[in-house]
C-alpha cells in the first residue's frame, strides 16, 4: 500500500513552543495512496496536509506532552481521514472507493521544543 509521509513543525498554543512531527498515513485506497503520495500537487494530498495542520497546531504544550493524548492525535487523524474520504452516504454498496481508505496512522517522530 502507499504510505504518505507527513513531516511538519508546527506552533503550539503558547508563542514560544514547537511541536515537530512525522505522520506515516497508509493508505487501503490504491487511488487515493496514489493522489497522496503525487510527486505533483494533488487535491487530496492538500486536502489531507490542511486537515492535519489544523488538528496539531492548535494542541498546548500539556496536550502535545502527553502520551496519551498523541495516541488520540493519531485515532482523530485516521477516523476522519477515513470519514473525508470513504463513500459518501448514500454511496453504491459497489463503490470501488473502500469504506475506510486509511489503514493506518503512523507516528514516526513527536518532538517538542519549549
């Protein structure tokens, strides 16, 4: 399966602390995986990158310091992933698109400068 790597510093909510991560996202959706990991700019791959950005910046130092909450990160990131990209409601039952076209998000790398 494709695997989009997603490596990114991004602000926490205090001005002076930094969050660097890499997501591994691994994709069950051959044509997905294929927009994702493009060489070229795609909708999805950008539609993916907005969606993440948005979903760490705005964590606090507290938040991006504990475990439990980076293991909530990576459970939010994959269901809504597979929400934004599976078949819509009301979709074929043979629609080619899988109903969970992530497989997985991966955390490869959280590191936190205060």
């Amino acid at each position: 399966p494709a695997v989009m790597v997603y490596p990114k510093i991004v602000n926490l909510d205090r001005k002076n602390a930094y969050l660097k991560v890499e997501l591994h996202i691994i994709f069950r959706d051959p044509e997905l995986g294929r927009a994702a990991t493009s060489d070229k700019p795609t909708p999805e791959a950008s539609e993916i990158r907005a969606m993440l950005l948005e979903m760490l910046s705005g964590k606090t130092l507290e938040e991006a310091s504990d475990l439990e909450t980076r293991e909530l990160v990576r459970k939010e990131i994959k269901d809504k992933l597979n929400e934004k990209f599976g078949p819509k409601p009301g979709a074929k039952e043979d629609s080619k698109r899988p109903k969970k076209p992530i497989k997985d998000v991966l955390v490869v790398d959280w590191a936190i400068s205060a």
